[in-house]
C-alpha cells in the first residue's frame, strides 16, 4: 500500500534512506548506496515531492522501485517524502 510508507528518521547517514513500510508488516527498508541502490541514491527529501516509492514482489524478491507522480523538466531534481 503506497499511502503506507512514510520517510523513517533513523540513524543520519548521508549515503541512506530509512522507510517503514505496514504493507510488509511494519518492518524497514534500506537504500543504502554502499550495498545497493541504483539512481535511488540520487534522491532527496521534499515536501512536495515528484516522486514516490512502491513495493513490488517478484518471485520470492521484494524490491522498492520509485516512479515519478508528474512529468518533469530535464535536468530538474527527484525528490520523494
């Protein structure tokens, strides 16, 4: 569920991004540049974000992916909350 997922302020870490999801029975995910992370790593916090994030299972892999909420500028920021 999409409106589950909320930004956790965890430990600060520059490098990752803390979500508490209740979709998957209220436990964390990590995005964390040093194991894995992709272009997510580029992301940053707003409070009108363009962007947000899913939950998509594959098999036995649950996988968080980030998907755009509007069509934006070239070269503009991707910003999730």
């Amino acid at each position: 569920m999409v409106s589950c997922l909320d930004l956790y302020y965890g430990p600060v870490n520059d490098y990752r991004m803390h979500l508490r999801t209740c979709a998957t029975g209220n436990k964390y995910v990590d995005i964390d540049i040093f194991d894995a992370g992709g272009k997510l790593r580029f992301m940053n916090h707003a409070c009108r974000p363009c962007a947000k994030f899913y939950e998509v299972q594959t098999a036995q892999r649950l996988t968080m992916v980030s998907a755009t909420v509007w069509d934006g500028f070239p070269g503009e920021e991707i910003t999730v909350s």
